[in-house]
C-alpha cells in the first residue's frame, strides 16, 4: 500500500506515525514572532507560574489583540510545514479566544453563554487564513493541527506519550483538566502506527495467516486505545469542562453564540461558519468504520450527517 500521498510535511499517516505528527511540534514561534507567542504564553485563565493570565479579565486579550501588527505577508513567505502548523496553531489558539471571550464571561455571571464577537480584526484574520489556505484547512481551532495532536510537549523528553507525561504548547484554561482531557487523545493516538500497520498488512496480504496476522494487529492496537480512553475521568475531571468548554466550540452549529457566524474582515464581509474542535475530528474510528464496512450502513440521521460532514476536517 503506497502511503506516500497521506503526508503534508507534518502528518504523515503510516506505520511508523500512525495519526501522530512525523516530528515533535515546536513549542514556540520564531523570535520574529514574539508578539504572536506573547499572547500564547500569557494567553491562559491561570499561566504556568500560578498567575492570571489575559482570559482571567474581561476585555484583556481584546486589547492585545488590538495591538497586534498585520503579519501577513510575512505568513505568506513562509513554506516549512512545521512552521505553518505552529503558526496556524497560534492564530487558531487567538482566534478563538478573542471570539469568544465575550460568551465566556457572560457564562460567569449568569450560567449561560453570551453572544461572540461577531467580526475577527484583519491582524488575526488575514494571516489566519493565508496560513490555513497554506495547510488546506478551514481557518477554525481544530483537533489535529491546533488543539490536540499539533499541541503536545513531553514533560519528560524520554519518556512516553501516556497522558500524564504531555503538556500543552498553548491552552486556554492553563488547568490540569484541560491538559488532561485533551492531552488523552494524544495518548490513545500512539497506538494508531499499530493500527495502521495491522490493516496495511491485512489489505496486502494474500495468505490467511498473514490475514488473521494484521486483524489481530488491529485487534490489539483497538484494545490498547479503548483502555487509554477509559481514564479520561482520571485525567480530566468532568465537573470542570466548562473552565474552557467555550474557547473550544465552533461557529457552525452554535447560532445562539455566533448568530450568522463570523467575519473575517479583510478577506471577506460575508459571514463564515466552521465546525468546532471535537474529538470525534479523529481519525481511528473513522478508519475502522471504513476499513470494517460499517459507513456502508451507518443510518440517515442528524448524527451521521454530522460525522460525515467532520471529514472535512481530518
């Protein structure tokens, strides 16, 4: 099976990456970006020295927003794919937060989300979507280059991919539960080259051993994932999903929050909608359902639609 189309330069979907990105993702931008990163480190309800970070007080990443210059042409120079999905990961990270600010403090004064910006200023807009045309992604927070798989850092450089060995490169809560709930999914993706690899070896295989070799390969990569799932209490207690639940949803789907949706000011005055960043953007399901048959009988309702419809954004 020739695997050499699945790959941008970032992910590099094989028996050896699974799902995983083929290089560790930068932590931090280039010093020619130092405003940009500036807003990631103090970005986080709570930073990393215990301090309240810019989502901490109302109107706060508003105003360093607005201070921002126009990087564009600067973006548009720029061909490496680590950096392009660090960058984009930056912009995703501002952009959201910026949004949906307003909602976030509105859900704590009175229990319930408030309206989102409704407009993205050109300084985030424009480069945002240079950078997302670049990645042939939608200009939104999304799993696998922003949120989860393009946003880890081992704690321990030796140690492994288990959850409690991962950290965030940028984040909006800056809590345990955050780091946690999202940093699960990386987790359960280390088993993906296994997975990968038991149905490469099954679709090529012309022997029944061979065959009951690569199932059982998919069988124990299934296993191992589930198992990894199953600690998503353990590593991110539920109770505190809302601490950055908001700065993780999408303009599409939530009209209460964004109305008609989002503008983009300086690439276009009509309202945009994206999906919001959800696990179910993973790709192992979706690849077992393909690879088992099941999407050949999935039912015609709301929720396939939707699943359907997320493959966009893998």
């Amino acid at each position: 099976m020739d695997f050499s189309k699945y790959t941008d330069g970032f992910f590099e979907v094989n028996a050896q990456n699974g799902f995983l990105p083929r290089v560790t993702p930068l932590l931090q931008l280039p010093t020619k970006y130092a405003a940009l990163q500036s807003i990631i480190d103090h970005m986080p309800i709570q930073k990393e020295d215990g301090s309240p970070g810019l989502l901490a007080t109302e109107g706060a990443i508003e105003a360093a927003v607005n201070q921002l210059a126009d990087l564009d042409t600067l973006v548009a120079e720029e061909q490496d794919p680590v950096l392009l999905q660090v960058l984009f990961r930056t912009y995703a990270f501002i952009a959201s937060a910026y949004t949906l600010a307003p909602a976030h403090f509105a859900f704590l004064k009175t229990g319930k989300y408030g309206k989102a910006h409704s407009r993205l200023p050109v300084q985030v807009a424009r480069p945002f979507t240079t950078v997302s045309n670049k990645l042939q992604v939608f200009p939104w927070l999304d799993y696998h280059y922003a949120y989860s798989l393009g946003n880890y850092k081992k704690l321990d450089p030796n140690g492994g991919f288990n959850w409690d060995n991962l950290g965030m490169c940028a984040k909006f809560s800056g809590m345990p539960d955050e780091r946690g709930f999202i940093m699960l999914h990386v987790d359960m993706n280390q088993f993906s080259p296994n997975l990968i690899s038991g149905i490469q070896k099954t679709l090529e295989a012309e022997d029944r051993d061979v065959i009951g070799e690569g199932l059982a390969e998919v069988h124990q990569a299934i296993k191992a994932i589930n198992e990894r799932r199953q600690l998503m209490w353990e590593a991110s207690r539920w109770k505190h999903y809302n601490d950055f639940r908001v700065f993780i949803m999408g303009i599409k789907g939530n009209d209460e929050i964004f109305g008609e949706g989002l503008i983009y000011e300086g690439v276009s005055e009509e309202y945009q909608q994206y999906r919001g960043q959800t696990g179910a953007q993973d790709n192992i399901i979706p690849t077992l359902d393909i690879f088992t048959g099941i999407i050949d009988f999935y039912p015609q309702n709301e929720l396939t639609r939707y699943l359907l419809d997320l493959r966009q954004y893998r």
